[in-house]
C-alpha cells in the first residue's frame, strides 16, 4: 500500500478544478492540499462548489508557485496560456496534470497558428487508450512521467471515436468529418452571453466553424498517430442545451471496396476488448451522454454506411469527467504505479 499523496488544484472554483476535487476526495490514495484560483482567491470554496461538502470551509488561495510546491501532485485546470510558467516553477520531481492546452501539441507551429503565442514544449500525452499504428497504446509511456499533458475533451471523444478503425486501415484518413453536440460547461464558468442559459435554452448553435477550434491540431495529430499517415479533418462543434456531456459522430470513407461491417466491428472490438473505461456498445444501441454522466467512462458504437460508403462511429462522453478531471485522475494512477481505475467511477448517471 503506497502512502497517501498530497494533490493541490490550481483554478479549484472552476467547472474542471470542482471535477477533479470531486475525484480526488474519494480516491484512496489521494489527499486534497491546497486548493488555489485567481480571481476567487480568499473565498471559501463552498461558494463556487456547493457539492463539495467535505471541503466547502477550505480557503481558495491564490494561484503562485510557492503555494502548489510542496504537493506530491498539482493538478492546473488552468485556461490556455497560463499552465507553461507555473509548471516551470514547480519540481522537477512532482507529478504536474496540465488540464489545459499549453503542453499538448508537439508541433510549435500549430501551436502558435491556432494559439497566437509562444509553445511551451510538449509532454507526454494523457490519453492511455490512444491506439498507434503498431498497435501500442499511450498509456505504455505514461508509467514513471512526471509531466502529464491531459487532452481536450472534444479531442478525448473525437480520437476514441475513429482511432481503431484507421489503425487497423479499414478506414482512410483524408476526408475526416466531425460533428458534437457539447455541453457549455466545456467551455468554463466565466460569464459569456452565448452561454446564458436564455441564449441556449432552447436553442442549439455552432461554433468555432470553419477549421478555426483551436482542438483540431489535436485531434489531427492523434488520429496521424494511429495511421501513420496525415489526416484530413472537419471538424463543427455545437452547443446544446445540456449542462455537461459530449456526443462526437465522426464518418470516414471505407479505405477499400472489400471492407465488410464484420471487418469495421473487428477492429474497434480488438481495439477496445480489455479497457476499463472505453466501452463498444452491443451492436444497434447507441451512445446517449446520460450514460457516461459523472463517471470516467466512454461508449461507443460504429457501424457502416453503406450507400455512402462510409464508416459511422459515435462516442459519448462526460466532457467533465473522461474529457478531463476523470482523464487526469486516470493518468495520475499510471504515473505512479497505481491501479489505472483507482478512484474512477465507471458508472453514469441517468436519467
């Protein structure tokens, strides 16, 4: 039994930093330490999450190197941009899960035409069921790292979605196309009127169209890495009227005239068959956000359309919980030599 770690939260009062409090303060192994934010520092935290109520009297301290060294674990659920000069004030020896964008991309130019700023440097990636073409997974080089880049939460759905079928070839990867309906806590707690809820009750709305969302890099760059090849992506968002939870259906053209349904089923079974978290359904049911609500778990379905030649897969997922504190969490336990689903809940709640 491994003694029990400290973990400080940076950005505590927002959506992502109340997730991963959620987590932590179950996990076994896990004690929560300092809790720090910016703008909402010297508030308790019950304020900004009343559900915490083992640790709603906790004071939110400001957000400084000084105050998160010292922790066995930092969590930074912290917006693009602000992560890479806190993380590089902390000990080369603590395990740091940057929840935001700052480390995740490995190629500096992608990094600064969809970010507009200086690249931090990349990390190892925080997607252990990410399949690469020669059939490894990421998680293989998460044991030990100290340096945790946690993915996107669209990038999360969207790769689980179609990186089996392009690693095992029975799809082709130059005309990719992406569409979600995605809860607006995605998007962070601060006030924006397109996210009030008169603006989105009701009502269902497109953003960042055109090639332009700043996840698309990402998700290129993932899906390359299970084919071995580049890849051609559109990729549309869409807000819904649903607080939290992600649904990614993503169609590809069939990589050859011989490829059967069997065959396409094949793959993402192989892919998928000993995951504790990424679940194919039964053939015929479909994923639905309210099944993977609150728990670290992604399911999907696939199946081919056949007139259109195409491969149609879907995944569900909290964008909250697998999308990111869940994700983080999950690569925390790698890290460390901890069992994978210590701490995770794989159970949804529904309705």
């Amino acid at each position: 039994m491994c003694m029990v770690m400290s973990v400080a939260v940076a950005g505590a009062s927002g959506y992502a930093g109340g997730e991963l409090l959620r987590l932590l303060s179950t996990h076994p192994e896990f004690e929560v330490g300092a809790v720090t934010a910016h703008s909402s520092a010297g508030a308790p935290l019950g304020r900004h999450h009343p559900h915490l109520t083992p640790l709603a009297d906790r004071i939110i301290e400001p957000t400084t190197a000084d105050v998160l060294a010292g922790h066995d674990v930092v969590a930074l659920a912290l917006p693009h941009g602000a992560s890479g000069e806190i993380a590089a004030q902390l000990p080369d020896g603590t395990l740091v899960l940057d929840c935001g964008a700052d480390h995740r991309l490995t190629d500096p130019e992608a990094w600064q035409l969809f970010y507009g700023t200086e690249h931090s440097g990349s990390w190892p990636y925080g997607l252990p069921e990410l399949i690469h073409a020669d059939g490894s997974k990421q998680r293989d080089r998460l044991g030990g790292v100290t340096r945790v880049a946690v993915p996107g939460c669209n990038v999360t759905a969207v790769t689980l979605a179609l990186a089996p079928g392009l690693a095992a070839g029975v799809i082709a990867p130059d005309d990719i196309v992406a569409v979600l309906a995605n809860g607006p806590s995605g998007a962070g707690k601060s006030p924006k009127t397109h996210l009030l809820a008169s603006e989105i009750m009701g009502a269902a709305s497109p953003y960042g169209v055109g090639g332009v969302h700043r996840h698309i890099p990402e998700i290129e760059q993932n899906l390359s890495l299970a084919a071995d090849a580049p890849v051609s992506l559109s990729f549309t968002p869409t807000l819904v009227p649903m607080s939290r939870g992600i649904l990614a259906t993503v169609t590809a053209k069939l990589a050859g005239g011989g490829i059967t349904t069997g065959d396409v089923r094949s793959a993402w079974e192989k892919a998928y068959a000993d995951e504790p978290f990424v679940h194919l359904l039964p053939d015929g049911q479909w994923p639905t956000t309210a099944g993977t609500l609150g728990a670290n778990t992604a399911h999907i379905q696939v199946t081919v359309d056949e007139r259109a030649g195409r491969v149609v897969a879907v995944a569900a997922i909290d964008n909250l919980a697998k999308g990111t504190a869940g994700a983080a969490v999950q690569c925390a336990n790698l890290a460390l030599g901890l069992p994978e689903t210590l701490g995770l809940p794989t159970m949804g709640v529904a309705p």
